[in-house]
C-alpha cells in the first residue's frame, strides 16, 4: 500500500512551532486527510493535539508582578495606621470612663453630716482653764496618771497665761509663785533624768558647795599620801523622809594605769545625807589613800556614784601621777 509521507510532515512541523509565530487569527483547522491506510492512527493524534499545543503561551511573554515600594521615611518611624489588635486584647473589655459625680459630691457635702472630733482631755482642760474654770480642768484630766495629773496641772495655767499675754503683766507675787511652780516641775522630772557629775577635781580643802582649794595642775602624788575630790552632781534624787529629805548614794574609787591594770578598789560606805530641805544642787567629797607599793608612773582614777533609789549610775575619771620620794617617776 501506498503511503503519502507530505501530510504527516507538514503535520509534525507545524506542531513544534512556538505560539508567538503563529498569527493571533482563529485557527483554522487543518484539511481533513485522506484515509490512508496505516497512517490513520498517527494522524489522528497529531490532528488533536495541534490546536493543545497553540493555545499555550511562552514564558517570554508573561506579565510581570509588580510589588509596592514603600518610602524609606514611612520604615524609619512609627507607622501612622496603628495595628490591628489581636484576639486576645479584642476579646478584653474597654474600661468605661468613671464618674466625677459622687466625689464632687462628697467634696461639697455641708460640714453639718460629718461626726464631731472629741477632744483629748488635755486640751479640754486647757480651754476650761481659759474660761476660768479650774475645777473643771482638774476633772479632764482624770485618765492620766498621778504623776502626768501633777505635771499638767503646773503647766497647764502657765500655758493658759501665756495665751492670754499676761506674763509680761504679772507682778512679783504672780512671778515667784510661778518660779515655784518650774521647781515642782523640775523635781517631777529630775528623778528620771540622767545621773550627771558636773564637775570633779582634786582638791586640798572642802568646806561646802562651791567651797574648795584646787590643787594645780600637774600635782603628783607620793606613794601613801592622802589625796581628795570634790565632786558636783546633778539630777539625784531627794526623796522625803518624815520631815526631812534624804539623798542616797553608793560610790567607789577604782585606780588603773593605761594598761587597764586596776591597782586598787575601794568601796565607801553607805551613806544617806539628809536636810530639812530640798536640794536642787549636791556635792560630796571623798578621800582615799594613794596605795604604797604603787611603782612612779601615770594613772587614771575611775569615780563610780550608784544613785540608789532609782539604780542610775555614772563614771568619771582623773588622771594623775605618782612619784618617788626623790622626785623621780617613770615617764
């Protein structure tokens, strides 16, 4: 049989051109082939697959994919649009703006609805002072102790006299009762003040407060002599004893050198010193023996007074030194 080999070629040829040559026109189809024995099958295939092969587009000639520029200012600082919030913070409720209403209320309330503010009793005796109503004032103050009662009733009436400006008016009488008044407050409080020693120092003789003969500066002293202190204190306490007053004190004399070494104790005797009045200044004088196998060389005395009814205490020292019989001492 014979074969016509024109169609099949033309047929092959045309079907590996690129689209883009082809003209953008309908196409047409192809003439119908005559049935040719043994070339029927081929042709058929490639007669169907002709217009499959037209209809794609070469790569070359796709549009391209344009992407926005966004301007370098807009990357730099915040963005103007804010992000959306996410599920979570949608999900959370917005707080509502609260009221002014009630606290300009309660600002502006009339002063009438709020509870009145009782007074301390101190200060209700105060103003029954300024009324001139002593008695009265004497029974605000019974919530305090004795000693408080005793301290506020001496200061309350000069307070009230100082409010009305009549110090400047009082006379003598009104100025000493009132210099009485700040003694029985200074007594009040001088027993729980500190023990204080004012002054101290050796002496050669002690006739009274204030009445002594100071030994100079630099005197030394001879193993076995005899030596004195005269000492002032402050704040003791003189408690009432019948008729008369009594001051009780316990006191000792240490003697160390600089190395903490003490060479000799002594512990005076209990003494209590009365008067038939009360002492708001006190001195005592003690006297002790310097030891006499105490070697030359310098010393530090330690003065220690106990006040007894109220157990405060206080320590003082003096520094001197000891010297041979020559003259000579360890320097």
């Amino acid at each position: 049989m014979r074969c016509n080999w024109l169609p099949i070629v033309t047929g092959l040829c045309i079907s590996w051109l690129p689209a883009c040559a082809l003209p953008l026109s309908p196409v047409s189809r192809l003439p119908e082939l005559p049935d040719v024995p043994g070339a029927s099958n081929s042709q058929a295939r490639t007669s169907d697959r002709a217009p499959v092969e037209l209809s794609r587009k070469s790569p070359a000639v796709e549009d391209p994919i344009i992407e926005p520029v966004r301007p370098a200012l807009a990357q730099a600082g915040p963005d103007l649009i804010p992000e959306p919030r996410g599920v979570t913070d949608a999900l959370k409720p917005i707080p509502a703006a609260q009221p002014t209403v009630q606290s300009t209320v309660a600002e502006t309330a009339p002063e009438a609805k709020r509870q009145p503010v009782e007074e301390v009793p101190v200060l209700q005796a105060l103003r029954c002072y300024l009324d001139n109503r002593p008695a009265e004032a004497i029974a605000s103050l019974g919530s305090y102790d004795k000693s408080s009662q005793d301290l506020l009733l001496y200061l309350l009436p000069l307070t009230a006299r100082l409010c009305e400006g009549k110090l400047e008016r009082c006379d003598s009488r009104e100025a000493a009762a009132l210099v009485k008044q700040f003694d029985r407050v200074a007594a009040t409080l001088r027993p729980r003040a500190t023990l204080n020693i004012k002054k101290m120092c050796f002496c050669s003789v002690v006739e009274g407060y204030g009445k002594y003969a100071l030994l100079p500066d630099g005197k030394t002293f001879l193993p076995g002599e005899n030596a004195r202190i005269y000492v002032e204190l402050e704040n003791l306490t003189d408690q009432p004893q019948g008729n008369a007053y009594s001051i009780h004190l316990l006191s000792s004399i240490d003697i160390k050198d600089f190395k903490e070494r003490c060479w000799m104790r002594h512990i005076f005797e209990d003494e209590r010193d009365l008067s038939r009045s009360e002492r708001h200044d006190f001195s005592r004088w003690y006297r002790f023996q310097v030891p006499e196998d105490l070697s030359p060389g310098f010393y530090t005395l330690y003065l220690t007074i106990i006040d007894e009814p109220t157990g405060r205490k206080v320590v003082q020292t003096l520094d001197f030194r000891v010297m041979t019989t020559s003259g000579k001492g360890q320097s």
